[in-house]
C-alpha cells in the first residue's frame, strides 16, 4: 500500500533558489560541454587570493589550529575587525561588537534574524541582491520592494522609503556600494535616509561587502558613523571575499551595538557553531599585513577600473542599450527595455544564440536590465560585448 509523500516545510517550499548561482552553473555545464561561453554571471574576483593569506592558513594548520574555535570568532580576528573600523571610520568599535560567520550571506541573514518576527515588514530597496528577500522570508517576515531605477542613479530616496513605512515596519536594508547596480550612497545622501529610520523607530542592515572596491574618488560611508543614533540601530555586514579575493573561504563579519551582537552569537551557536578554525587566521593575515593586503587589491582594482570604463563604452555604442557607469562593486545594470523582450527571455536568448551568460534584473526586482560582472577577464569581455551587439542588432532587424 502506497501512501503520498510527506510534504516539506513551508519554508523549503517558498524558498527561491539564487538565480545568479543557476545562470552561472548554466554556464559552467555549457563550458564543460566544450561550448565557448562568455560568462558575466559570477559574482566573484577572477583573481586568486594573496599568498600571504594563503600561507597564514597553512601555518596555522600546520600549528594544529584545527579544533573549534569560540562560536563569535578568534579573538584576534574579532579584535583586528574592531581595530579595523577605528582606523578607517573612526567608529568607536570593539571586539565583543563583532561576529564572525560562515560568508557574509549568513551574517545578513543572522542579523535579519536577531532582528525580525513574524508579520514584521522589512524595506529592501529593488535593485536589490537575490538573498535578501529570502532571507526574510526564512525569518517569517515579509519583504517590501521599493524601486529605484536608472532614473535615480539606482538609489533609494527619502521620499520613498518615508512612503513605504508602515506601523509593521522593523528594519532597512541598505547596500553601498551596491551589487547588482554598482551605485554608490554618498554620505548625505545615506544621512538622508538614517534620519527616515530614525524618525520611525527602523533598525538598520547596511551590507558593506563591496566598501573598497570604489572608483573615481568616491568614498565608502560606513552607516553606523552617521549619527549616534545610527550606530545603536545599525548591523554593518562586511567581510573578505570580494576584497581580498576569499570567495570560497566564507568568512563575513557583523558589527552591531552590544545587545544585538549577543544575539547574533547565540543564533550561530546554534546553527553553524563558528567559522573554520584555521581560515580565520588567513583573514587575520589580511588585516595585519596590510602592506601586502593593499599591494594586492591595488592590482585588482587596476584590472576592474580598466574593465569597468571598457565594458561601459561598449555597452553604450550597441543602439538600444542605456547603462550608467558605476562607481563601485564590479557589476554594470544595463537597461535593455527598449528590445521588447522580457529580460528572462533576453538572457535565455542570448546564451543560447551568442554563448553569452548574463543575469535578468528581474532576478534582482527589476525588468528590463541585466547584471553584467567585469569580475571576469578582458578577453571575454571584448569577445561577450561583441557578441551581445551581434544579438541586439538581429533583435532589431
């Protein structure tokens, strides 16, 4: 006798798988398969980590720092974290205020947990990267969207996020620089906003991820520096794999006020026990030997200046193309409404015809745009741009 299956949990039956990890593994089977692709869909550094931070680890494997570590992280790591932000922001931070967690993904997502309930709403201004609203939902929030378009450089306004608030509302989410748009905040411009969630009680989740990947003189505002009200409303959510090329450690780090720290670390207590032991030490290698840590990201963002200001010119001579320059990250958001097509169709089109992999704005709520990551070679980028005009202008024909 047969019986129907069990149904999964409500959560594994509402969660959305990461579009930006299917185009890419799309991609990557089209590769294996021997077909030429050009991939814009990763978003990760095409470059390796820095020997340095390599061989800290090592050593530290070597020493036997291979047992658990304490569940908020090494104390040497959470203390250079701390020392980190006095030294760049002057913010009055200290090691039992950080957290150290498998990747940046899980501090958001630890921070949106200590911090949300259910029938809490949460405003995430669209553009927005893919996890936030599923993070949410896993907290049982609810996600609320509001659009900024190219109209707006991509940015949220006060305006509208003073429209968008309601009495259910617990939490902002902002991202500067931003992935997928590459828009940067000024200061006044995120002063602006803190003063909105100030007035209306809001915590504040400031994903600082791409902080030192910025061009054109444009400076990194860290949030919680903007006011003391700022700073005991705000979780900052950094880390090391986009600026030491440490994707596939999964180190991130939170900075929150005290309260909020504690339980951060009592989530992760729970649900991962801490970061790899000896990895940490890699990442310590990265903040203590800063002359050798900023050598190394100084050549990368030569490399991603060059690619930016190129994958931009390109852009904008295939007619019905519009893309802004960003300013930091290593992500362009062309807007491509002007072909007709939806921008899932656009894409699917693409690699299929051109070989070319890019990832949908509506993956990231907004139709009509797509990500492009220069975090990927010159030769693939003059070779991909080359092949995306070829299929815009046959779109046009």
């Amino acid at each position: 006798m047969s019986s129907a299956p069990l149904p999964l949990s409500t959560w594994a039956r509402n969660i959305s798988p990461s579009p930006t990890l299917a185009v890419d593994a799309k991609a990557k089977a089209l590769q294996a398969a021997g077909e030429d692709v050009c991939s814009f869909a990763a978003g990760e550094p095409d470059f390796d980590t820095p020997e340095h931070i390599k061989e800290a680890c090592i050593a530290a494997l070597k020493s036997g720092k291979t047992k658990y570590a304490p569940t908020p992280g090494i104390e040497p790591l959470r203390q250079a974290v701390a020392e980190r932000y006095v030294a760049e922001y002057g913010l009055k931070a200290a090691a039992a205020q950080v957290i150290v967690s498998p990747g940046g993904k899980f501090n958001c997502y630890l921070g949106i947990l200590a911090t949300c309930s259910p029938g809490d709403e949460v405003i995430i201004p669209a553009p927005f990267w893919v996890s936030y609203p599923e993070m949410v939902k896993l907290a049982g929030a609810t996600p609320k969207f509001v659009l900024c378009d190219d109209r707006t450089g991509f940015k949220l306004t006060p305006a509208q996020l003073a429209a968008a608030i309601t009495p259910k509302t617990k939490l902002l989410v902002l991202n500067s620089p931003s992935n997928p748009t590459g828009a940067v905040y000024t200061r006044e411009e995120l002063a602006a906003l803190v003063d909105v969630a100030v007035k209306h009680n809001l915590y504040l989740l400031s994903d600082e991820m791409y902080e030192h990947l910025i061009y054109d003189g444009a400076k990194p505002t860290c949030v919680a520096t903007l006011s003391p009200e700022a700073e005991a409303r705000t979780i900052t959510v950094a880390g090391f794999s986009k600026t030491y090329a440490m994707t596939g450690w999964r180190i991130g780090t939170t900075l929150a006020p005290l309260p909020i720290a504690k339980a951060i670390s009592e989530l992760q207590s729970q649900m991962s026990s801490n970061v790899t032991t000896f990895a940490q030490y890699g990442a310590l290698a990265a903040l203590k030997e800063k002359e050798k840590t900023k050598a190394s990201l100084a050549t990368m963002m030569t490399a991603f200046d060059r690619r930016r200001k190129n994958l931009h010119a390109e852009l904008n001579r295939i007619p019905g193309v519009n893309c802004l320059l960003a300013q930091g990250a290593f992500y362009l958001f062309p807007n491509i409404s002007s072909f007709g097509l939806k921008d899932t169709e656009f894409c699917s089109r693409l690699l299929e015809t051109e070989k070319v992999a890019a990832v949908p704005g509506s993956a990231f709520g907004a139709e009509g745009y797509l990500r492009l990551s220069y975090a990927t070679s010159d030769e693939i980028i003059a070779k991909g741009v080359s092949r995306m005009a070829k299929f815009c202008a046959s779109l046009r024909k």
